[in-house]
C-alpha cells in the first residue's frame, strides 16, 4: 500500500495547504485555486524575519488571500507576542477578504489580527494619528508608481530607527524605483534576506533591462538607519 500520509493536511495548517495544494478554502467550503500570492521562498523568508526580529506590531498593506498573513501571524504565535493589522484596500474584491478571514480563523490566529478594510492611503494616516509605531510594515498593496511611494513615503513617517519596510514584487518597475529612492535619498540600508537574485521577465529583453537596473523579483528589505 502506497504511504500517503504525507499528504495529510490538518485543517489548523492553511498556509501548509496553500503551498501543498495551490487552493483555499471559502467559508462556504468549496476551494479556489490560488493564481496570484506570495511565492514559498518569500513566504519563509517573510516568516523566518518575523521570528528572528520578534516584533511587538506588524503592519501589512495588502492582504488580497492572506498568504502573507498567514506568514506573518504563525511567527508571531510562535514568538508568544505580538500583532498584526493588515490593511485590505482591495475594496471592489470581497472574495479576497472572505477566503483570507477565513483561513485566519482555520489557523486559530484571529486574536493576533486586525483588519483594517481600507485604502492604505487613508489607513496608514489613521495608525499615524494613533500613535502606533510598527516595528515591520511589509508592502503588496497596489503596484503603480504613486501608490507605491505613498505607501512607502507613509510607512516612512510611521517607522523609528531600526524598524524595516519589506517589499513584495520588488521586480515591479515602479517599486524598485522606490527602493531606489529610500536608499538613495532618505536613510535607508538593505538587509540581507538570503533571497536568491531572480531577474526573469516577459521576455529577454525585459529581464536584461531587470538585470542592469538591479530589479530582482525576489522580496526585498530595508531597515531604517
């Protein structure tokens, strides 16, 4: 008889489920497939950042399945403090935030989560105002040019010395130029995520272009000086 308890996912492991499978479970029961998520390599890199730091507040700007959620609070839990808010402005997609909510709940990590169902444009100016200073903002929020560097230029404001902005899609034209900006411009150093350089694109030439401009595909984090 063929072994497949390897195969055995418990349903407290979601973000296990994900990666196994490339599916999430709706709260009616039924499975999507997942097309568009964090990769595994980001998701452990993401992780593994969370429980060397052990930070007190994390804030994340874009949610859409809660891959990166998951990444976030099972380390968090691990650690035995800290919190999450995740900020979903992806208002005109209620599937995202059903599903993502949703494998929270699975995983038994709702008590360490906010949800904050917003645009990060108006969000991250109300953590402003109250005072939070998060010690991680991880940003996959929407990838155009002005909303990019508003989030980072907002995220900026909320951070002290020490704290770090991650970068998802950092291949993305548009976030590599912010990174650029905040580590040319205001006092910013990258720190080594041990993620590989990852430079492929649409077509060769798109990836030379990666290449020379220093795009790397893969998460990219910087820590505030």
């Amino acid at each position: 008889m063929r072994d497949t308890t390897h195969r055995f996912i418990p349903a407290t492991d979601p973000l296990r489920e994900v990666f196994e499978n490339g599916r999430v479970q709706h709260p009616d029961g039924h499975y999507l497939d997942v097309k568009a998520n964090i990769s595994k390599t980001n998701s452990d890199t993401l992780g593994r950042f969370v429980r060397e730091r052990r930070p007190a507040l994390v804030v994340e700007i874009g949610m859409a399945y809660g891959i990166s959620t998951l990444s976030i609070l099972e380390a968090l839990r691990e650690n035995g403090h800290g919190r999450l808010i995740s900020i979903d402005p992806y208002i005109g997609w209620p599937t995202g935030r059903l599903v993502a909510l949703h494998q929270i709940r699975r995983a038994g990590l709702s008590h360490l989560h906010e949800h904050l169902y917003e645009p990060s444009f108006s969000a991250l100016p109300g953590l402003l105002g109250k005072g939070l200073r998060p010690d991680l903002i991880y940003i996959d929020g929407c990838h155009d040019f002005d909303y990019v560097f508003v989030d980072a230029f907002l995220s900026d404001k909320l951070l002290d010395v020490g704290g770090t902005i991650a970068f998802n899609d950092a291949g993305w034209f548009p976030v590599c130029g912010v990174i650029r900006f905040l580590t040319k411009y205001r006092k910013y150093r990258e720190l080594p995520a041990g993620l590989p350089k990852v430079y492929r694109s649409r077509n060769i030439i798109f990836s030379l272009i990666k290449r020379l401009a220093g795009c790397s595909s893969s998460d990219r984090y910087l820590e505030k000086k």
